[in-house]
C-alpha cells in the first residue's frame, strides 16, 4: 500500500468539505479524482501530502522525507531562484551536498526537457516550461507518492497533452504510486488506470471505473473505441453525481 484514506472526513467550521471517503491507493497505481468544484477533491490531496488532518477517520501515508512530493495547479517557483536552483531545494532542504543537488537537478530538468534552461528565472519560462520545471522537482527526491493537483488547468491543449506524455514517461522510469486531480473526464481516462468519480461537495465515492489499457498508453489510444466508451461511462456517472 502505497497511501490510505479511511472513511476520512474534514469539517471546516460547521459545513463537512469531504467525506465520508475512502481511498486504497497501491504501489505505482495511477489513480485519478474527478469531481464538481467544491467536492474536496484538493481536501483529499492534502490529507494524503500530511497539510492537513482529517476530522474524522485516519490517513496511511508514507512520511519519510522525500517519499511524497506534490505538484500544484500554480509552479510555486520561487521567482529569484533559477530553475537549477528550484529543482536542487528539496535536496539542499534534506542536507545533500550542492554538487549532489545540482547534479541531480540537472537530470531531473534534463528529463522533462528543459536542459539548457537551467539558469532561467520563473519569469523567463513560458507557463508549460514553469510547470515541467515543477515536476522535476517534484520528482528530484525520488517520491515513491506524487500529487498531481489540477497541474495542467492553466495550460493550452497542446501543452496538456505533452505533460501528460512526460508524466506517463518519467512514471515509467521510477514507477511512483500518481493521485491525478482533474476536472477534465477525457484527461482522467488518458492518465489514470482507475478513474474515481466524487459527489458534489461534502465528496464521497460515485463511481469507480478501471480502465483497461498500457501504460503509457499506445499511439493512438486516444482516438480508440475503448477511450471513448470510458469518457462517455465517467461522464455520465459525473453528471449522475451533479444531478443528485
């Protein structure tokens, strides 16, 4: 088991933002969260990050430094720091040496395509490249769990589409247990093997769709009969939950 979410719920003051909800989540499992706005989609991403505690129920979760990384709709790039330097903190933070940091920073850019960007400030990165220099410092540490929090929400399609390759690659390489947030049914069912629909705020479980296909997915998987009949049967179980 890589993370769990037992029958967790989170009042804020006296109106419950999520729960009751349960999630298992297995080692190198994509799971993505699909939900209304207000659902507690993001509440259950920080439970499993440790930002913050249930009120009820109890979170499994792997604490160890480095193990959990997170990657937020917004880069939170520190804007005076190089992209070098954004990518080595998490390792400077853990006390590594900064020929360690910077060597592996270097790869962790490197492998989402962004080497000869390495002294370029927030400022200078297009917001795709901002975004792929917040995953490689996400993946920097090595996590054995990444959050993904809406990462591609503020980003055009084409951009989507290419992080969302370099998310199933880099994936491939280390194998890390993925919690997917998203509004979006068709992005879900591309990166996700198991797509969990929410209720509208106060979240519980809806739906549970397995979705039977490689990962990475194939050329062409997004064109497929299969892909459109998952998209349709998420959609629909998410229209079934907003009408509820």
């Amino acid at each position: 088991m890589a993370a769990r979410l037992d029958q967790v719920e989170v009042d804020y003051g006296a109106r419950r933002a999520l729960g009751p909800f349960s999630l298992t989540l297995q080692p190198g499992e994509i799971v993505a969260l699909v939900g209304p706005s207000g659902c507690g989609k993001s509440t259950a991403m920080r439970l499993l990050a440790g930002l913050e505690e249930p009120t009820r129920g109890k979170v499994q979760r792997l604490a160890g430094r480095g193990e959990t990384s997170v990657v937020f709709q917004a880069p939170t790039l520190a804007p005076w720091a190089s992209a070098l330097d954004n990518v080595a903190l998490p390792l400077r933070l853990e006390g590594r040496p900064r020929e360690e940091a910077e060597a592996r920073a270097r790869a962790a850019l490197a492998g989402v395509r962004l080497q000869g960007s390495e002294a370029a400030k927030p400022a200078q990165l297009s917001g795709g490249m901002a975004m792929r220099a917040s995953l490689a410092r996400a993946l920097v540490t090595n996590p054995k769990l990444l959050l993904l929090d809406e990462p591609f929400a503020a980003l055009d399609e084409i951009t989507r589409r290419d992080l969302s390759l370099d998310i199933h690659r880099l994936w491939a390489a280390e194998r890390p247990a993925i919690v997917f947030v998203t509004h979006n049914v068709e992005e879900a069912v591309f990166m996700a093997s198991r797509v969990l629909v929410m209720t509208p705020g106060p979240g519980r479980l809806k739906s549970e769709t397995q979705v039977e296909a490689p990962l990475p997915r194939p050329e062409g998987f997004r064109t497929s009969s299969l892909f459109r009949a998952l998209v349709e049967q998420v959609s629909a179980a998410l229209a079934e939950a907003m009408a509820a």
